[in-house]
C-alpha cells in the first residue's frame, strides 16, 4: 500500500520537474536570442540541405564533400543575389540624382498643376531651394560631430556582431551538417526507451509537414518571380526582368522584400518614364502580385501542403506579425506546421482514451 501511494507523488514530481525545465529553457532561449541567432540559422540552412547530401552520399560522394558543396553553393547564390541587387540598387540611385533637375521640371510642370487644380494650393518646386534647404539642414553637422566617436563605436560594435554572426553561420551549418544524423542518434539516445518510438515517430510528422512547408515556399518564390517579372516585362520597364526574379526570391522574407521589390521597380520606373500613367502601371503590377500572392498563391500552395485553411494561413501571418513582428511573420507557418502536427497527435491520443471510448459507449447504449 505505502509503495502504491509513493507512485503518483513520483509521477507529479517528475511532470513539475519537466514543466519547469520547459520554462526555464524558453526564458533561456528569450534572453540568449541575439547569441541564439547564428545557430538558428545555421540549423535551418543545414535542415534544408540535409536531403540533397544525403542523396550525394547515396550516390557514393564523400559526407564531407557533399556538405563542402552544398554551403559553397549556398554561399555563391547569396553573393549572386547581391551582386545583382547592390549594383542595380546604386545606379539607380545615382541616375535619380542625374536626373533630379528633370525630375524637379516634371514636379513642376505636372504634379502642381494637378494639386492646384484639385487642392487650390499652390506648390512650387524649384532646384535652387531644393539645394539651399538641403544646404540649410546640413550646418547641423559640426554639431553633430562631438558625436561622431559614440556612434561610430556603437555601429562599430553592431557591425563587428553582425560579421561574426556571418561568418560563424556557415562554419555551425557545416558542423551541423556533416555530423547531422550522428546529432539526432545522439539526442535519440537520451529519450527513455518507453517514449523513443512516439517521440520519433512525432519528430517524423513534424519533419514531413515542415519539408512540405518549404517545397511551398519555394513554388511561391518562383511563381512570383516569374510574374514580376514578365510583368514588369510587359509593360516596358528596362531591367524589370531582374527586378521583378529579385522581387519574386525576396518573397520569403517579409515586409523586406517587398520594400526591396517596389523600391527597385519605382526607382527604375521614374528614371525611364519619369510621368504618372506609366508609373502607375508598374505599381499596379506589384499591388496585383502583393494581392495574389498574399490571399491566393500563398493560402493554396502553402496552406494546402501544411493542411492548414488560406483562411487560416492569413490569420496564422496577421496574429505572428502583431505579436511578435517581423519574427512572428517569418516564422508563423513553420510554426503552424509544427502545431498541426501536436494538435493531430493530441487529438488520436484523445480518441483513444479510455475516458473517451467510455462516454462513446454510455451515449451509444439504448435509453
């Protein structure tokens, strides 16, 4: 009898003790996140690139090869994207400002007569002030000087987080990578044996649904490239190939890319055309793409991979973004993939209880 009783206080105790080490990891985890950062990344990258290593070592490549390649790969698309982005970025930064006594007579000649004629104010846009305010707001340096050490050291030291965090990224994903299965036996191992064959085979599902998640991001990524860009294309914007593909792969990360994508796209736009009605077309084709992509293309191909209703796809992104902001929206499906699968298992484990067969079989019994 006192060992029967000695069971369920065992039991409580062992709960309380993994409850607690569940919140003392996450506030853990909520403290450490800047240095969490790199190591988040580089496991995602290696999650992603587990697959096709495996598949070279099916084939007879060396691990350590495979993973050599696949973060070289992986490092020269990200230099690619840059090196298309930068220098596209800065000539049309540098062409805006060649062209800004145009685009000043442009101003003058189209846009004050049409807030004149609709507002009945008279703006006036004229070079010479543009530079004398500019030349105005610029006596304010000296001042700022006494302060010039103090932010050059804070950037200096926010810049030197930011290159190591670069750097450490792809050496931890080839750490990560290479030992990866080793890793996982590894954790398997410390699981109790009565839990292993559940834990593993949920670990399992959660795979899948997370490597259905990013097949769907990917569809959408190229769809959308695809359509910027041979919009931009239809309409007759120089370079609007390349920057509506850059549009399209910046899909994936929210607010950022579509800042990038309409910043490129207006900024080419007015060295071209320079007048309304041939801007307003090319806004037009990225407020039908934002449209598309946010409440059609995204729902279906990424919401019907993961299971989850378009309804609920935009919810999952509008809820992450409030709380948790440009974090919460990058990591909103993922995450609901990740809780589909809890909520499925939750709900077999449900139905199979004895508690639950016992009231199906009260409420089936003839009254």
């Amino acid at each position: 009898m006192p060992r029967y009783r000695r069971r369920p206080a065992v039991f409580l105790w062992s709960r309380l003790l993994l409850a607690l080490a569940v919140v003392f990891c996450l506030w853990l985890v909520w403290h450490l996140a800047d240095v969490l950062m790199p190591f988040a990344a580089a496991f995602a990258l290696a999650y992603m690139a587990v697959p096709v290593v495996d598949r070279l070592g099916r084939m007879g490549v060396n691990r350590t090869l495979a993973t050599n390649l696949m973060l070289l790969l992986a490092i020269a698309l990200v230099v690619l994207v840059m090196l298309l982005v930068i220098p596209m970025f800065v000539s049309q930064i540098q062409g805006l400002v060649d062209r800004l006594p145009g685009l000043v007579d442009w101003l003058e000649r189209t846009v004050s007569p049409r807030i004149h004629e609709f507002f009945g104010i008279t703006v006036h846009f004229d070079v010479n002030s543009i530079k004398t305010g500019l030349a105005a707001h610029l006596g304010s340096v000296r001042s700022a000087l006494a302060n010039l050490l103090p932010a050059l050291t804070s950037q200096g030291i926010a810049l030197l987080t930011f290159l190591t965090n670069v750097l450490l990224t792809p050496l931890l994903a080839f750490y990560l990578l290479r030992d990866w299965h080793t890793l996982l036996a590894s954790v398997e191992r410390l699981l109790p044996p009565r839990w292993r064959a559940g834990v593993t085979s949920l670990c399992g599902q959660i795979d899948h649904m997370v490597g259905e998640y990013l097949r769907g991001q990917l569809a959408v990524m190229l769809i959308m490239a695809a359509f910027y860009g041979g919009g931009w294309l239809a309409v007759g914007l120089d370079s609007g190939f390349a920057i509506g593909v850059v549009a399209g792969l910046l899909v994936a990360i929210p607010y950022v890319g579509a800042f990038i994508g309409v910043l490129l796209a207006t900024m080419a736009a007015i060295l071209q055309y320079g007048t309304l009605p041939e801007m307003l077309m090319v806004w037009s084709v990225y407020a039908v793409g934002q449209t598309l992509e946010g409440f059609v293309i995204t729902p279906r191909l990424v919401g019907d991979r993961i299971g989850l209703h378009p309804a609920l796809v935009i919810f999952a992104l509008m809820a992450a973004g409030s709380l948790f902001g440009f974090v919460g929206v990058l990591l909103a499906l993922p995450a609901s993939a990740v809780l589909i699968v809890l909520w499925r298992e939750a709900l077999a484990r449900y139905y199979a209880s004895r508690w639950y067969r016992r009231r199906i079989a009260r409420s089936s019994r003839p009254s």
